[in-house]
C-alpha cells in the first residue's frame, strides 16, 4: 500500500511518499518539502496567531494535494516542538482539521525519540546491541538508548538548532561571548540528564540522525549523500571540536558555501554542532555512525507495525 507521512517540524513541512506493506522495507517514491519555519512565527505572547495558522493551513492544505496526487492511501500527519509548545496549539490543531481535513496529531518530544529509535533500530540490526541515539531537530534534542526496539529511555531535552539560533546567537556572525555562553548553557541543561543516560550503562553503538548531523558528518569528511543512504558515514568528536572553531566566525552566507551546508540550514549550523560536541563530551562519545532512517520513517514502521496486528485480529 502506498502511506505518507506529513512531519510539520520548527523548519519544515516534510510529506514522505513510501510504497510498504507490513514486514516489507519501506521504499520511497516521492518527498515534497517546503520551508515554513513555523518556530520563527509564534509570537512573545507563545502563541502562533492568526498568520500562523494562516501559513500552516495553506502548507498542510499543498501537502494534502500532493499526497492526492501521488495516490496515498493512508495519510499519517504529525506535529513537533513548534505546535506542541505554543500556547494556542490545540486551537491551531483544531482549526487545521477544520480547514484542511487532516488530522494532525502532536507528537510529545518522548515519542518522537521512541520512533526515532524503532527506525534506528531497524536500521541497524539486533547486531547493533544496545544503542543510544540522538537526534538534533530544530526546536530539541532527542535521546534514547535500549536493547530492544523500544527504548529503555526516551527524553527530549530543549536544544533544537534552531531555536538555540533564534535565542542564544543574534548576530552574524555570532560575537565570542555569545558563542561562550551557548556552550555553558547547553552543558547546563545536558547535566539534568546525563545522569540518566550513563545510567543505562556503555552502549555497544552510538547512532546521529537528523539533517543536522548529516551536515555535520559531511564537513568532518563523511561522503556526500548523494552516493546513496548505504554508505557508512560517520561523526567523530574530533571533527566536531574543529567544526565548531571553523564555523563560529562565520557568517551564514559563508557557512552555506560548505560542502552538505544549505542556505536554509546555515544560519544554525553553529548552534547544531555545538549541541553535538557539548553532548559527545557529557556522555563521553568519541563517534557516531549517521542513520538514513529517523523520525517520518519511525512513524511508517509503527503505523506498518499497527496495520500488520490489526490484520491478524480481522483473521
């Protein structure tokens, strides 16, 4: 059967178009994406308001009609950090149904590490062992570490790109201080959970997600991703420390001249590597190997996982 899943991030609209059937490999026809930037909408008062909405009706209504067009069956939506902190967000989720006929769904910052791990985890393999992910999004940090395909731990802690960016580096390029102070902050909100991550004892494999950490793996060598997600890439702490030197002078139109740098994603390049390298050091990670597979992929398997149980209880 053919799914989408619609991913509303802090950045983007994501509709991913797969091909799948329960116990099969999920296999990609189409990805429409589109710049929303829904994060940098809401307002001081939290709210996304009026043009929010706006904005977001109109991205999910073009995703809708693309899902159409590519015959999708079954449409999985979902929002992240941006809809789910903003004080409005159940109106907004509301009013989308109401606009859009789409059911959007809010994933709780847990859930999105879970899914992400499920994808990882199959991904990799039950050769994998115990594996802690991470996954750096625009508005978090997602982590999770576990055995099996459910996570033992699941914690979403607030260090998106994108929004340390928007709250920690005003100018561009960024001044020393402000860089300074991000890094001591970011290692602040780290230690209310780094307790708990080495609690689940030394993993046998560290795993990165995220167009984040893929940008970050290409700038410390790893091949580009346009050989093909089957390429082993990887990320190390090294690479990181002179990554986070070399671009914390830039500007964010020299930054996007980077090999696997975008204009989009420049401007949280820094932002990102420094909650890489800050999170590398508090759980003592000298590399990572980058997963294809994370959050939309997640969702397909367990909505795949969900059709397969109620197929066996029809018969």
């Amino acid at each position: 059967m053919r799914l989408g899943v619609l991913d509303i991030g802090s950045n983007t609209v994501h509709l991913l178009v797969v091909d799948a059937h329960p116990g099969s490999h999920p296999d990609p026809v189409r990805s429409h994406k589109s710049e929303l930037r829904l994060a940098e909408l809401i307002g001081p008062d939290g709210r996304l308001g009026e043009r929010g909405l706006e904005l977001l009706v109109e991205a999910v209504k073009a995703a809708s009609q693309a899902a159409a067009e590519e015959e999708v069956e079954d449409l999985v939506a979902f929002a992240t950090s941006a809809v789910r902190e903003a004080v409005d967000g159940l109106e907004v989720l509301e009013a989308v149904r109401k606009q859009t006929d789409v059911d959007l769904m809010v994933v709780s910052g847990e859930d999105e590490a879970a899914m992400t791990f499920l994808a990882v985890r199959r991904w990799f393999g039950w050769s994998s062992g115990r594996l802690l992910c991470l996954d750096i999004g625009g508005g978090s940090l997602e982590i999770s570490c576990g055995r099996d395909e459910l996570p033992d731990l699941a914690i979403s802690v607030p260090l998106g790109a994108g929004r340390l960016t928007r709250e920690s580096l005003p100018d561009d390029p960024p001044s020393r201080k402000d860089v300074t102070a991000l890094r001591e902050h970011v290692w602040q909100e780290l230690a209310t959970v780094t307790p708990d991550v080495l609690s689940q004892g030394v993993p046998d494999r560290v795993v990165a997600t995220s167009k984040t950490f893929r940008s970050l793996a290409r700038l410390d060598g790893a091949a580009p991703y346009a050989l093909g997600p089957r390429v082993p890439r990887r990320l190390t702490r090294r690479g990181l420390e002179s990554i986070v030197d070399r671009v914390a002078g830039m500007t964010a139109e020299e930054r996007s001249a980077l090999p696997g740098v975008s204009a989009s994603r420049a401007p949280q390049l820094l932002a990102g590597a420094i909650v890489a390298l800050e999170t590398f050091t508090a759980f003592g990670i000298e590399h990572a190997d980058i997963c294809p597979w994370a959050l939309r992929e997640g969702v397909v398997l367990r909505r795949l996982d969900w059709l397969h149980e109620d197929q066996k209880l029809r018969h």
